[in-house]
C-alpha cells in the first residue's frame, strides 16, 4: 500500500494520508482484514510527525474505516471495502451528470446534501 502526500499543499498532513487511504480503498487495493503499515513506519517514510499520522488513522477509524488493535495495528474494515463499490456507482454517476452538462462542483454539492438528509 502506496501512501502519498503533497508537500506544500494547503491540506493539512493528516488530511492527506487519509485520503490517500481511502483512496487505496476504493480503488481495491486496500481489502477488508487488510493491515495498514504501523503509524511509525508512515511517520518515518513521509518523514512526518508520529501523531500526524495517528490523527489520520483516528480519523478512518472514527469514520469506521479501520479498526485500531493494540498489537495488530490499523486493519481495513468491511466499510472500507464499500468504498470499491462506491467508487463504481459515483464514476457512473458523475458520466450521467457530464451527459447532463452538470458541473463536477454542483454535483458534489448535491451528493453532499443528499448525505446530510439521511
């Protein structure tokens, strides 16, 4: 598992390392019982602060994307595997709303208001 961030971005480190989980997640090569590489190898790779990375994975796991097991480290949950499936309905999704001239920034807003609905 590949996990990137970009230097002199505007988003926060943490922000960056979790999304590029997710990102690992729905693209499917990050599976459900999958492990995650521990805090400190990532902190060490990236060259980032160890609590950097611990907020991002408290982050995917408060979103219910991982489990944090002392001793076993951050395991990829069932919820993370949605993510794959999620990702082949929003591509459809977005083809539809393109089709429609609907703008990438109006259809996310609309995603994101239908999320809050529920």
């Amino acid at each position: 598992m590949l996990i990137r961030t970009t230097p002199g971005s505007s988003v926060a480190l943490y922000d960056q390392i979790a999304a590029s989980v997710r990102v690992e997640a729905a693209s499917g090569r990050l599976a459900p019982g999958d492990r995650l590489p521990s805090a400190r190898e990532v902190a060490a790779a990236l060259d980032v602060n160890l609590h950097t990375v611990l907020k991002a994975y408290q982050l995917l796991r408060d979103e219910g994307l991982i489990e944090m097991r002392r001793g076993r480290g951050a395991v990829a949950t069932e919820r993370a595997g949605a993510l794959g499936e999620l990702r082949v309905e929003a591509r459809a999704l977005a083809e539809r709303a393109r089709a429609l001239g609907v703008s990438a920034d109006a259809l996310a807003g609309l995603v994101r208001s239908v999320a809050d609905e529920s």
